[in-house]
C-alpha cells in the first residue's frame, strides 16, 4: 500500500503528464477562439495563427486593470540559442560543454557530462536529472534506479550496458522544462544520438515521447516506433515516467507489452 507522500507524489505526476502543470492568469481570455496547438504539431504557419490569436484584447477586462506581467521563461533569445552543431563526436561533446549559448547555461546545479558511447546496445532518454543529481550515475532517484535495472533485466542487460541519459543537462529552476525548449533539446540529443549509434532507445517520459517521435507518439502507446536521424532511424519505445509506472499496474502491464516488443529485437 503507497504512503500518502507516495500517492501525492503519483498524483502530482498524472497532472504533470497530463499536461496541467502549466501558469495561470487571473484576466479573462478568449479560450473559445480555438485549442492551441500542440508545440509538436506548430508549422510557421500555426505558429503565425497562435500569436494572433494571444495578441487579441482581454474578454470583459476591467479598464483600469494592469496588465498581467509575463513571468520570466527559461528560453533563451534567438541569436543566444545553438545555431550550429559539430558533426563528429568529440567535437560535439566539446560544444557542449562550453559554448555559452546552450539553454542550461544559466540553470544551478551540476551539468551532466553526455558519455563518449560508441555503439550501444540500448539507451534510455529521461527529461532532466533527479534533484540533486551530479553524474549519470544519480541521474534517477534510488527507487527509480532499481526499477529500470529490473526492466533491464528482462533484456538480459546490466545498467551500464543501457546508459540513461537526460534530455536536459541540468534540472531546470522548480524542476519543470519549459515546452518551449523541447524542440532545441530534441534537436541536440537527436545529433548525439546520431554520432554514437545506439541499438534502440527506450524514452521515459510523455513529454519527451512527444518531443522525440512528434506526431506519431500518442498517450498509451504500445508498439515499436522508429527515430529518424541523418544516418539512419532507430528502433524506439516510449514508456511514462519511472513514478506512473512503479504506481499504477495498468501502465507497468502496458509497459511490459512494450518491453516484449523491445526484447525480440534486441535479441535478433
């Protein structure tokens, strides 16, 4: 039986999984215009069709009211982000590492160095690193840990044959990753991904399910899915976050579909 500090916890993420994590604002809106798009799905000209629709006047705003200030974002200016990345691996663990316009420059904590891989069998992508993680070796929390190498198991591999890596070098300020970001960081994994050329990928999480498999990923999903990079696509699952499935039994049973799937390739 969970603690209640377990189940708010598990709570806590359904929420953020599902997608209601985000501010509010207290002056009205007009939420009937249209849904907004998902950041998957935006094109220029969805985008173009989004910011028309924000720049429209408030729905029965008191005239004397101030306007709402925008609260800081950790996205960062255009000319600031990464407009370039190195095409061999050396180089690009080098980029990383020190130019000045990667978006986790500005974040606290410890930066997790991406490892020289070459060739592994299997990688997992989480968002961010644990709270007070400092290397990949406490990139997940103890319990989290644990599980995974049980999943690992079942693959017949030990945790440092499948290296789990973030898909933000730092935790963000509060712990949340801005969606704004996740296109940018898809992008940079995606390179790295690329140079080492991992055997498949097991992706952790439904905000970077969306960000790595854009339109193709959907909630629950339960078969094998393919990222595409310059030098190839990979075989891919896309899982919830280690919590949701420690807690709840229906998405562990749909993880283990999954999983199954997983094992007969890596075992061809």
């Amino acid at each position: 039986m969970m603690t209640p500090e377990q189940a708010a916890y598990a709570y806590a993420h359904w929420w953020r999984e599902a997608g209601l994590d985000c501010a509010t604002d207290e002056a009205p809106r007009r939420w009937r215009d249209g849904e907004p798009v998902p950041f998957w799905r935006r094109s220029s000209n969805t985008a173009s069709g989004a910011a028309d629709v924000a720049a429209r006047p408030a729905v029965d705003a008191p005239a004397d009211a101030p306007a709402p200030q925008a609260a800081p974002v950790q996205t960062r200016t255009t000319d600031q982000a990464p407009k370039t990345m190195p095409g061999d691996l050396p180089g690009f663990l080098e980029w990383i590492a020190q130019d000045a316009g990667q978006p986790e420059v500005d974040w606290h904590g410890e930066r997790i160095a991406l490892p020289a891989l070459h060739a592994p069998r299997l990688v997992l992508l989480v968002e961010m690193p644990a709270a007070g993680a400092t290397d990949l070796a406490q990139l997940l929390e103890p319990q989290q840990q644990r599980f995974i190498a049980s999943i690992l198991g079942t693959l017949g591999l030990e945790p440092a044959q499948a290296p789990c890596l973030p898909l933000a070098l730092r935790r963000p300020p509060g712990g949340h990753l801005d969606a704004a970001l996740l296109p940018q960081l898809a992008a940079r994994i995606s390179r790295y991904l690329d140079l080492v050329q991992p055997g498949a990928i097991i992706l952790l999480g439904d905000r970077i399910g969306r960000a790595m498999l854009g339109e193709r990923w959907r909630p629950g999903l339960v078969e094998l899915e393919k990222i595409d990079l310059p030098h190839g696509s990979v075989d891919t699952v896309a899982l919830a976050v280690p919590d949701l499935l420690m807690n709840r039994p229906l998405a562990k049973a749909r993880s283990w579909q999954s999983v199954r799937m997983l094992h007969g390739l890596l075992t061809q």
